[in-house]
C-alpha cells in the first residue's frame, strides 16, 4: 500500500512498480496524514503489517518561515498514523527521521525530534499497558469513544522505532540537482556558509539501510546510520562545477548566502 498526499509522486510509483512487478499485489491511496479519519479508515480496510512512515515537509528554508506547518504535518501527523497503527494491529512502525533532529538548530529538525518522542512515547505507553492512556488527536464528535476507550484499544503490540539519516542523492530537496541547475545557468552556486558539513547517500543505501533497521527493531529504538564520512558543501559544489568541465570562481561563480 502506497499512500501519500502527492498524487505525481504516487502515480509515479505506481507505474514504476507495475511495469517491474506486474502481478504485484498493489494499492495506491491518495491522502493526508493529518486526517484522522482518512488515516482510520486506511488502517482499518488494509491493516498493513508494517509502516514506513516518510511523510514530512523537509525543506529546512521553507519551515523556517512557515514554522507551524511542519508542526502540524510532522509532529501531527506522524501521531496521527502512529495511534491509527496502534488501534489495527500493526506490528512494526518505522519513522523515517534525520539527522537534523540531533540537537535541532531549525525548526524542520526540531519537528522531527518530537516524531521521535511521539514514537518512542507511544512504545513505552504500549510496553508499559498504558496504551489506552493514549489521547486521540482532533477526533469528531460523533467518534468519541470509538477508539480512545480500552477496550477498542484492546492489547496493542506495535513496536515503534526510528531511523535517523542525513541527505540522500537524488532525493526530494537534494541539494545536487539545485547546483546542476545553477551550474547550467552560468552560475552563481549558491552555498549558506563555506564551514557547512553534510552526509550523503545514495538512494539504494538509504532503503536497505531503514529496511535492515525495521528488521532489528525490538521498539523504542532511534537507529543512527553510519553515513560514512562528511563531506563539505563548499567542496561538493566545487567538484561538480569542475565535472561539468569548467573552473569554479573563474567560470562559475560561488555564493555563500
């Protein structure tokens, strides 16, 4: 089951994974995760064994001057999804994190540490045979009652872990195709500040890597990747300048915003 609130994304997905896998049993579902009903009713027709929850606004300069947002989709959302797996009878939720979440300077990665409190929360709530202490977000009038009290909640046994890692290649809001872009307009490459160090993977790496982690989860767990070694933004930009065959600060010119 895919779901996401990005229909393009989706579609994509969809058509990639339907022309490898032809007799793929697959779902593709349009939604939001800071719908609690939307969410509720995923959960209840196809009661998924396992959750990767990746939903999440990411970009770190657009949060900064829309803080509320990433509140509400992240934190919110992720609580949403989290109690939605909880009362179906999910074993495992896998949060996908960042490593911004480690003593958050933005808002973006101080979004995501309080996804990692939500998860680990709900695994000690659940461990602990509080889960029916668990408030149900924004629930309707008319639903009260419905899943908040023990015995819907019943004995949940979802584990729930996460996953922290740095920028991966290619990826949504990769910084690699913004520097191809201003490469090939002739420059500027724009970078925040020359001292600036990030961790890179590639697509491939990052998958197995939170596909081996939801396999090692025992719940309440945050998986730190080794992301091998820093890699300086300054020197990243530098190098594709120089691989798209010209002479960085001659040809193209560098930035610090």
């Amino acid at each position: 089951v895919i779901f996401d609130i990005y229909e393009n994304n989706a579609y994509d997905i969809e058509q990639e994974l339907r022309e490898k896998y032809p007799r793929l049993n697959l779902v593709v579902l349009i939604g939001s995760v800071r719908d609690s009903r939307r969410i509720a009713h995923v959960f209840r027709t196809y009661k998924p064994e396992i959750v990767y929850h990746a939903a999440a606004h990411k970009h770190v300069p657009l949060m900064e001057v829309s803080p509320c947002e990433p509140i509400k989709n992240n934190v919110i959302g992720t609580y949403k999804t989290a109690y939605a797996a909880m009362t179906n009878g999910c074993q495992r939720f896998v949060l996908i994190s960042t490593d911004k979440a480690v003593n958050p300077t933005n808002i973006m990665g101080a979004s995501k540490r309080l996804c990692e409190m939500v998860v680990q929360s709900f695994d000690r709530m659940i461990k602990d045979g509080r889960a029916h202490q668990i408030p149900q977000l924004f629930v309707h009038a008319e639903d009260i009652g419905k899943v908040s009290d023990p015995v819907a909640v019943g004995k949940p046994w979802t584990e729930f872990v996460a996953v922290r890692f740095g920028n991966v290649l290619g990826s949504n809001g990769s910084v690699i195709p913004l520097f191809k872009k201003q490469i090939a307009h002739g420059g500027p490459v724009t970078v925040t500040h020359p001292d600036i160090i990030r961790y890179f993977m590639t697509i491939p790496e990052a998958v197995s890597l939170v596909l081996q982690a939801g396999t090692y989860a025992k719940g309440g767990e945050i998986f730190v990747l080794d992301m091998g070694a820093p890699v300086k933004i300054d020197t990243l930009a530098r190098n594709l300048i120089k691989l798209s065959g010209f002479k960085p600060d001659v040809d193209i010119k560098l930035e610090y915003t």
